[in-house]
C-alpha cells in the first residue's frame, strides 16, 4: 500500500464491475484499473471504452485488461462476478454457484501473489465474503463486503424524500443481512443530528403519515424493484464499491455499513454480516457496535441466524 501508483482490478466486467470502474474514473480514485472477466475480450471491450473517458476527466486513470494470476501488484481487488438469482429467487438461492465461482476466482488471485485488500460485493455478499476470507488466507481486516452500505444509502433517499432534505443530512443504518432479514436500527437514524423518533413523536401532526414500517420495507425491496423492472443493479452499487475503495486507498477512516467478519462484537464470531465499520488503509480498522434496542437486537441476532445457516449449508457442500 506505500506505493504511489495506486491499482485496483476489478473481477467482473458487468454492468456492477463497469459502473463501479466508471465511478472510480470520474472520482479519480486511483492511477490504474485493470478489467478482469472469464470472457477476455469483453475485459477488453470495457477498458476501451472506459480508457475513452479520459478526454473528459479532471484525471487521467489507466485502464487495461489482465487475468486473475495478474493481480499481485494491485492494492484492492474488487470482487462483482457472482451468480444472480432468476425470477423468484432470493439471494441465498444462488449459494451453490457463488461458491463454485468464488472459489476458483479467489484461488487463482491469491496464486497470482495478490496481497491486498479484497472488496466484494457478489451475492450473497455476506457469505461470499465470509468464503473470500477462508480461500484467500488473509486477515479478516483485508476482507471486506458492500454488506449493507447500498442499503443504507437506499434508506437516506427515501427518509430525503419523505423530510424534503438533502439526504447526506440523515445518518442511519441498515443492518444485518443484505437480503430478506436486514433491518433499519432506527434507534439510530438521525436527520441535522437529532434522532427521527424525536422528531416523529414531538411532530405527531405534522408527520402523521410516515409510516417507518413501509420506507423499512422499501428500503429492502428496492434492490428487487431495480432487478424486476431493468434486469440487474448497477450504479448504486458501483458507488458504493468506488466509495469503499476511496476510503481504503486514501486512508479516510470512514465509517460504512460494510459486510464484516465478527470476532467478538455483537456477541457474534466467525460471521459476517452488515455493519458500520471504520475503512482505512488496512481495511476495516475498526467494527463499530451499536447499542440497539431490544427489538433491533433481536432483528440482529435473527439475521445472524440466517446467514449462519448459509454458511453451514456452504460448509456441507465443500
């Protein structure tokens, strides 16, 4: 990570991969992308045409295409291809595949001789993260999954719309799995630095029809309706991947809803779930535990279940 020349790879020149590669340009967030994908002329095609913003950009940014085994000089190796789900199926549906492509994908980086950070968001990204971390060997700081952070992102846009505010003025989580059993910790949102429960319980009239039961349920159905209505996501979470690998190579220590390994916070080890986490140069430096209500604990703790089974289920499998 002392080098000047910052490079980052990114696995999977999708509609994820190259919108995160997009955003990267257009936020100059480091000197070099490689483009990787199992159809190398498509790596190819997209750093052509990634390579062709540079006309029009504060920076200029290279872009190339390589292969897995060409990753040993890269800082952050960003991990989007995955297995999607079809019509009907949820995220933990594509376990099998995941797992299948993970392995091969990550076995071939780490023979290469990579020795940075991993940053994932293939689905179901707290698993794979938790299976990107067992194949690769490094330590669980250097392994870290977008978990919740579009989530979160997701739940300041809709709290935007319903106060009419810009909606970097709310801070607030989704927490928990990035799937069905996530939840809001709305014991922690606020909007100016005062919580939203304040709010709502001294401006009863003025506010009578937020119904934070809805905008909880929007906020982890809209993945779903962007899937249903185009066939896939793609620059929300390019943003957040660009915004993660922003605060690692630049060592801004900030804070995220990331998908992280737990050894001991939450009660919790051997895990990984969504959670605010400090992001820095060496990754997650720091996991951040939240004092939840006792509603938001169990949601917590229900969401653990449910990834934990997944996990078991990959383990039977191997």
């Amino acid at each position: 990570m002392g080098k000047s020349t910052r490079r980052v790879a990114v696995v999977g020149a999708g509609m994820v991969g190259a919108g995160c590669a997009y955003s990267m340009i257009n936020q100059s967030i480091c000197e070099e992308i490689m483009m990787i994908d199992r159809t190398y002329d498509r790596a190819v095609a997209q750093a052509l045409d990634l390579s062709h913003c540079m006309e029009f950009t504060s920076t200029r940014t290279k872009v190339y295409a390589g292969r897995m085994e060409d990753c040993a000089d890269m800082d952050v190796v960003i991990l989007t291809a995955g297995a999607n789900p079809k019509s009907g199926q949820s995220r933990l549906d594509v376990l099998e595949d995941a797992k299948n492509i993970t392995r091969d994908l990550v076995s071939r980086i780490m023979a290469g001789g990579f020795d940075g950070i991993f940053v994932v968001a293939a689905n179901p990204v707290d698993i794979v993260t938790y299976l990107v971390r067992e194949v690769s060997g490094l330590p669980r700081s250097r392994v870290i999954g977008t978990g919740t952070s579009i989530d979160s992102s997701r739940l300041k846009t809709l709290l935007s719309e319903v106060f009419s505010i810009d909606p970097r003025s709310v801070q607030g989580y989704a927490l928990g799995e990035h799937g069905d059993s996530q939840f809001v910790a709305w014991s922690h949102v606020t909007i100016g630095g005062k919580p939203i429960l304040h709010i709502l319980s001294q401006h009863k009239d003025r506010f009578k029809a937020v119904d934070l039961e809805m905008i909880e349920r929007r906020t982890k159905d809209a993945g779903w309706e962007i899937f249903t209505r185009k066939g896939n996501t793609q620059f929300g979470i390019g943003n957040a991947l660009a915004y993660i690998t922003r605060s690692v190579l630049n060592d801004e220590h900030k804070i995220i809803a990331v998908s992280a390994i737990l050894d001991g916070e939450y009660g919790q080890h051997d895990l990984c779930i969504g959670v605010p986490a400090i992001i820095g140069k060496g990754g997650i430096e720091e996991v951040l535990e939240l004092n939840l209500s006792k509603d938001e604990e169990r949601k917590f703790q229900n969401s653990c279940t449910v990834i934990r089974e997944g996990i078991n289920k990959l383990a039977e499998t191997v």
